[in-house]
C-alpha cells in the first residue's frame, strides 16, 4: 500500500487514462544520421520508429522531436494540473502517416452547455504533435453535441489553448494555467453560436460559401448557368465534398432553420463524420479529419 499523497485533484482521473497505455501510439522513437548511397552524411537526421523502422521525418541536426507517448504524457499531466473538472473524462488516441502524427481527444462530460437548437454539447480538447514537422505540439479546444456527435470546431477567441515546438521540455506547468482558458472559449462560442442562429443564409449564398471552403471555384462558375442543386448533382462523382455538405445543409435546415447555425451545422457535420474519398487517406482518416477542421475554422472565421 502506498503512502504517497497525490498533490492534484485531477491526479485519480488521469492516472486511470495512463493505466489504459497509449493505443496506436504505443511505440517508441529514435534518431540517426542520414547518409546517401555514395557515404556521404548530410546535415539532416531521420526519425524513425524502433520498432518496425519506419521513417517518420527528416530534419536538421538540433530538431528535437517529441515522441508520440511523450506528447501524451505531457497532455495528461497539463489537465492534471489544471483546475477542469474531469469526471468521467474520456481519452481517444488517434495517429496517422505511420504514426508520424498524433491526435489525442479527450471529452469532459462534466462541463456541457445547451446550443442554440436545445441540444447539449460537452467540452472537448484536442492534443495534436508530429514528428514530420506537420504541426507543432498544440491543446484546441472544441465542444461536442450529443444528438448528432458533431465536433463543433471553435472559431471564436483563442483556439489553440496551449501551443508549443517541438521540443523535449515541454512546458507542463505553464500548460495547465492556460488551459483553464478553455471554459473562457466555451462560453464565448456559445454566444458567437446564438449569432449564426439568428442569421439568415440563403441556398445561393450557401452554395457559394461551400464552394469556397473546399477549393471547388468552378461549380460556383457553373452556378452561374444553372441552379446549385443541379450543379451538385451534375458533379456529385468529382464534387464529393461540396456534395455532402449540401446534402447536409439541406437536412439541416429543415430542423433548425435556413441561418448560419444550420450550415455551419452541415460543415461539422462533413469534418466528423464524413469518411475519406482515397485508400491513402483513408489510411490516415484522423489527420483528414483534423485539415477539415481546419477548413471549418476559416470558412467561419467571418461570423466569429
């Protein structure tokens, strides 16, 4: 029996994620010269996986990569440390490109608000790190909605509640006083979500803003000569996108209103659920995921 006494409140919940190791990122890391065929070393470094050798990044001599578990032990000592309310909380460990890329999502049912539309939505964080220089070591916040199980992107206020390089001494302490912030952003996005429901979107408007976020700027041309259903449905085999996200505004609107709620709705609704459209982005769902949040991020930068 041990007579250590845990200097945390959050120290029993956290402990229980450790407990349950590290998924798919349950590996560790090494780093060695990189050397051409003719001998010659060059002045970068590869980073491999130990375990199956797998390259997972190239960079100069100094880079300081920080394995996948050191990212996540990092994370759950930062919400250890910080004052959120952690009940129940709950871990998903997510990697892709061979594991050169991490995503770690914790929910905390312990802290839900009620949306515009009467449904509930729960405090969600996300941790990301790469090793292929992707993106640095960063803590987001986001909320969750129980009826449809969109990740509701934040695009108001300061999303990224903890951001670091990729260094070995990751700054756990400082971490964890910011990460309070994260109810901060709650609370203002619920605000900036009470605006979309107020605001009204035409399906012409919606169109063209869909078309935009995803980078299809020739159905807007071609909406110019016919309406955009039938453009959608003209395109639905090379318009996989633009598609489902009107699909998606159409049913959305029905139950809460032709507004901006309902199309940023649609556009959660694409990032969460939507699956990948090639075999190699398949293979890599979670980091597609994370690019389509992202695009949520600017398409509605406008509102926030």
């Amino acid at each position: 029996m041990s007579n250590v006494t845990p200097m945390f409140e959050n120290y029993g919940a956290t402990q229980s994620l450790r407990d349950k190791g590290y998924g798919s990122a349950d590996f560790d890391i090494d780093t060695a010269p990189l050397i051409y065929l003719d001998a010659y070393e060059s002045s970068k470094s590869v980073i491999y996986r130990t375990d199956t050798g797998q390259e997972l990044g190239v960079h100069g001599h100094g880079y300081q990569a920080v394995s996948p578990k050191k990212m996540i032990d990092s994370t759950r000592s930062i919400i250890e440390r910080s004052d959120l309310n952690t009940r129940d909380i709950e871990e998903t460990i997510r990697t892709s490109h061979d594991g050169a890329r991490c995503f770690v999502q914790y929910t905390l049912p312990a802290h839900t608000y009620e949306t515009p539309d009467g449904d509930t939505a729960s405090l969600s964080l996300l941790a990301t790190s790469s090793i292929d220089g992707t993106f640095p070591f960063m803590i987001s916040a986001a909320a969750i909605q129980s009826a449809c199980t969109n990740l509701q992107v934040f695009i108001g206020g300061e999303v990224a509640v903890y951001k670091a390089k990729h260094t070995k001494s990751l700054n756990v302490e400082h971490g964890a006083n910011l990460i309070v912030k994260a109810l901060d952003v709650f609370n203002n996005e619920r605000e900036l979500w009470d605006r979309m429901q107020g605001e009204y979107v035409s399906s012409d408007q919606a169109f063209k803003e869909i078309c935009h976020a995803v980078g299809s700027q020739k159905l807007i041309e071609e909406s110019q000569h016919h309406s955009p259903s039938a453009v959608v449905d003209r395109n639905r085999g090379t318009g996989k996108n633009v598609a489902y996200i009107w699909d998606a505004f159409h049913r959305y609107k029905v139950r809460l209103g032709q507004n901006r709620w309902a199309l940023y709705n649609a556009f959660t609704d694409w990032s969460t659920h939507s699956g990948a459209y090639t075999k190699a982005s398949n293979r890599n769902i979670a980091s597609v995921r994370a690019h389509r949040q992202d695009i949520v991020r600017k398409a509605f930068a406008r509102a926030a």
